[in-house]
C-alpha cells in the first residue's frame, strides 16, 4: 500500500539540527582559543625560565667579575676600558 504523505524532514527538525552544530561550533571555537593562550603563556614562561637559568649560570661561572654598563650602572659599557661588546672587560 501506498502512503500519501511524503517522507522527509519537518523544518522543525532541521531548525533544532542547525542550533545545535552552531552551539558546538561555538564551544569548540572558544575552547580552542583558550588553548592557544594558555599555550603561548607556557611558551613565554619558558623563555623566561631559560633566560634566568642562564643568567645564573653565567653569575656563578663568573663569581669574581663585575659586570660593567647596563642595567643598575652607572658607567655606560662603551666607557668602562674602551670595552664596548662584552658585558664585562
């Protein structure tokens, strides 16, 4: 037997499919976001962590030297000895 109804989606239907792949893309969206972020800070953390690691290898190779310019000096390191590329001279 034959129906006479026809056979398909009611709009309904697809309105409620189309709200909720939106929500999902919209939570994936804002989640990914927040990864890339929290990422980038690891990164730049790191960085930071290395750069003070070295720093405190280069203070504990070099004990007894006494860096010349830069920061918290008050010579500038192109006047101390003429020495104008190396931190210390």
């Amino acid at each position: 037997m034959k129906q006479s109804g026809q056979s398909g989606f009611t709009i309904v239907e697809l309105i409620i499919v189309i709200v909720i792949i939106a929500l999902l893309a919209t939570l994936t969206a804002v989640l990914y976001t927040g990864a890339q972020k929290q990422a980038s800070d690891v990164r730049i953390r790191d960085a930071a962590d290395k750069f003070s690691d070295a720093i405190q290898l280069w203070s504990a190779q070099n004990s007894n030297a006494k860096p010349k310019g830069g920061w918290g000096s008050l010579t500038p390191a192109s006047a101390a000895n003429g020495c104008n590329w190396l931190p210390i001279c």
